[in-house]
C-alpha cells in the first residue's frame, strides 16, 4: 500500500479550458514477477478540481445535479517497469503505465459530496518514479 498523489491537465478543447486537478489516495499495488515486471494497481481517495470537467457537468446536469470540485477517486491501472527493458539500472525505478481515473459521488451515498448520483471517466498513459 502507498500514498498516492498527482497533479494532472484536462487539455483544452472547444467546450472547455485547461483545467487542473489534484488527487490523494491510497493505492494497492500487485507485481507480477515475470522477466519484465508488471503492476497491477487499485486505488482510492479524493480527487479536486479548478473547474468541473465539462462531461462530468453535463452527464449530471442531464440527471438534475450540479457537481462539485471536490469528488471521491478511484483508479486502476496496469504498469510495466522500464528498467527491465532497458540496458543498465538508470531507470529501474521508471515505471510506464496505462489507468482508468473515475471521479464520482459514490452513488448518492455520500453528503460531503452532495448527494449526487454519477461522475466521469477519464483513461491516461503516465510515467511514474519512485524515489
């Protein structure tokens, strides 16, 4: 298990601008020992926006809710290690990964997030370090 965190750009596009967003969770991860070491990873936590993402707003708009900047996260991922494709140890610690982030307000369940029913989903390739 580890603390997770990351700070992230939703791109501009014609219906919205650059927006960033911070997320904390804690994350599980699962290494499959093969010549070239993957990871499978779990995580959950908080995610908080500068401005709501314009799919999010619009899919609960459509439901009757306004959203908020601050959401429950969730991620799963898939990561292969670059060091072991790689000649030397420079980037052993380098990991290249593909995730499914979701934001959401867990179903109504939670009042901290206003009730809502609903989210969004985003997919991202990443690069992380450990140090």
């Amino acid at each position: 298990f580890f603390l997770h965190s990351g700070l992230g750009i939703h791109w501009k596009s014609p219906k919205q601008n650059h927006e960033l967003e911070a997320i904390l969770s804690i994350k599980m991860y699962y290494t499959i020992p093969l010549p070239v070491r993957f990871r499978l990873g779990a995580a959950e936590g908080l995610s908080w926006v500068t401005k709501v993402p314009y799919r999010e707003e619009q899919n609960l708009a459509e439901k009757g809710y306004t959203t908020s900047q601050l959401l429950n996260y969730l991620d799963f991922s898939v990561d292969m290690n670059l060091g072991d494709i790689t000649p030397g140890d420079a980037l052993d610690k380098l990991w290249l990964g593909y995730y499914i982030h979701h934001r959401s307000a867990v179903f109504k369940s939670a009042q901290q997030f206003g009730r809502i029913k609903g989210g969004s989903n985003f997919q991202a390739v990443y690069l992380q370090h450990h140090f």
